[in-house]
C-alpha cells in the first residue's frame, strides 16, 4: 500500500488544472464524468477548486483530484460565485442535470400547461409517441 502510494502524484499547488471525478449519484445520464477545474487555495491538505461555471462550494480532497494534461483554465476565468457540485456539473452538462422532463401532452404542447414548454426544453420523441406537437 505504501508503494502505491508513493507512486500518485504529488500535490497540486495554486493555479493547476485538475480534473474532479463526478460520482454516479452526482450526474445524471448526459452530464460529464469529470470536470475540469484549476486549484485556487489550498489549506491543510484540502483544495478549493474553481471550474468556468464558479467555484465549488466545498473543500477537497487530494484523492479526489487527478492531475490533468489539459493547461487553458486559468484563475481569471473562474467566476465569483459558488455552487454546490451537482449545480457544476448541471451548468456542464449537454443535458438538464439529473432526470430528463417529459410532458405527455395529449394535444399539441401549444399551451403553458406542458411541462417541455413551460420549462423551456424542446419535446422528445420520449414525450409523446407518434402525436403531433408545435414545441419541436
């Protein structure tokens, strides 16, 4: 165990990008495995980590960070305010987070009661099988 880890790399200083491993509960199905950060601070072995979409909102880990090949994320580019890493993760992602809305009209989805329209989403062929719609 010892050797193993004396072969991890060592650790990260101000201003390193990092890659943050997302757990399976964190992420839905269309949000990224892992997230590209760069270390702000640093403080009793525990890193601060901010990503283009802010900052996370916790202190991590060495173990839950991997160093990265990928140099363009700089301070600069971190904004101010902070989230939660699931909020991080769903700013990323090519989806809406966790889960995926559906409406199940049964009409056209021209009114604010669909649940696609009202949050903003195009319908999915998931929404309604074979049915017309105007919100595609």
């Amino acid at each position: 165990m010892t050797d193993l880890s004396n072969k991890k790399p060592g650790s990260f200083s101000v201003g390193d990008n990092v890659l943050l491993g997302i757990s399976e509960f964190d992420r839905g199905r269309g949000d990224p495995a892992n997230l590209i950060g760069v270390v702000i601070a640093e403080k009793d072995g525990k890193f601060r980590i901010g990503t283009k979409h802010g900052i996370a909102d916790n202190w991590l880990e060495k173990n839950s960070l991997q160093p990265t090949k990928f140099k363009r994320l700089k301070l600069s580019d971190v904004p101010d305010h902070e989230h939660n890493i699931r909020m991080l993760v769903r700013k990323s992602s090519v989806g809406s987070g966790q889960g995926y809305k559906r409406c199940n009209c049964t009409k056209t989805c021209n009114s604010m009661r669909c649940k696609c329209l009202k949050a903003g989403f195009m319908c999915k062929s998931a929404c309604h099988a074979g049915r017309s719609c105007t919100n595609t």
